[in-house]
C-alpha cells in the first residue's frame, strides 16, 4: 500500500529577489525530501485568479508552512489596517477561519527572517515555530521541521 506524500502549502511574502530564491530552495528541498511542496510560483496558472488559487491550495493542503519574516508580518498588518489586502493577508484571513469555524489548525509556523517577536503574525506569535533564520542552525532544524 503506497501512502501519498504530505501536500505542504508554502505561505510566504514576496520580499526581494534573493528572498524568494531562498523560498523556492526550501520548497525544492521539500520536494526532494518527499513532500509535495505547493509553491505559487509553481503552481499558478496565467489564467488562474489569484485568491481562488489560494483558497484552493489551502483547502487541499495537509499543512501550510507559514514563512514569517518582518515583511510577512507587515503584510498581515496592512489587511488587518484594512489599507491594503495582499496575497499574505489574504492566505492569514483564510487560516484564521479555518482555525476559528472548523478547529482546522493546519498551520506550522516557520521563522526565516528576523526575530520571532517582529516577523509572525499576531493570530501566531503564541504558536510553537521552526527557527530556519540562523544558517548555523538550520540543518538540525530543518530535520526536526520534516519529521
């Protein structure tokens, strides 16, 4: 009897160049470790519209990584300013719903970026979190993470 691989949400913010680098690195990783990591990137068509796309990702994930960093953070803070609904504010909307109407937590929290108190979300900072920051430290994190 073959077992399907875990299908992993990556929940991210398009930050600079090399940060996104880094993201599709660590889903490629993912990928080559045996989880079906679900990357934007990756999976969004042209003609996809980018909230469906998300909704979608998210209903069918297992998991979703949630990436933080400070730009993360502030992303979600602008939705909930009501200034400005980006991709990251939108996906943190559709967690906490799951969250609050079904019990559905199927977040793993995950600090790339920063320190923890200025890159996670309000709804996260209270949650237990995979710290894949510090290089010295990410191998054995990342391990810990995957299992």
């Amino acid at each position: 009897m073959s077992t399907q691989p875990k299908r992993v949400f990556l929940s991210y913010a398009w930050e600079n160049d090399e940060y996104r680098l880094w993201v599709k690195r660590f889903a490629a990783r993912l990928r080559d470790d045996g989880i079906d990591a679900r990357l934007d990137t990756w999976e969004l068509r042209p003609n996809d519209s980018i909230p469906e796309f998300m909704n979608r990702e998210i209903r069918n994930a297992d998991w979703v990584l949630v990436l933080c960093s400070p730009d993360y953070q502030a992303k979600v803070r602008i939705t909930e300013e009501g200034a400005h609904v980006s991709g990251v504010g939108w996906e943190t909307r559709l967690l906490t719903g799951r969250i609050l109407a079904a019990n559905d937590n199927k977040v793993i929290a995950v600090l790339t970026r920063g320190a923890w108190i200025d890159a996670a979300p309000d709804s996260l900072l209270s949650q237990f979190y995979y710290d894949l920051s510090d290089p010295a430290t990410f191998e054995a994190h990342y391990w810990t993470l995957l299992q």
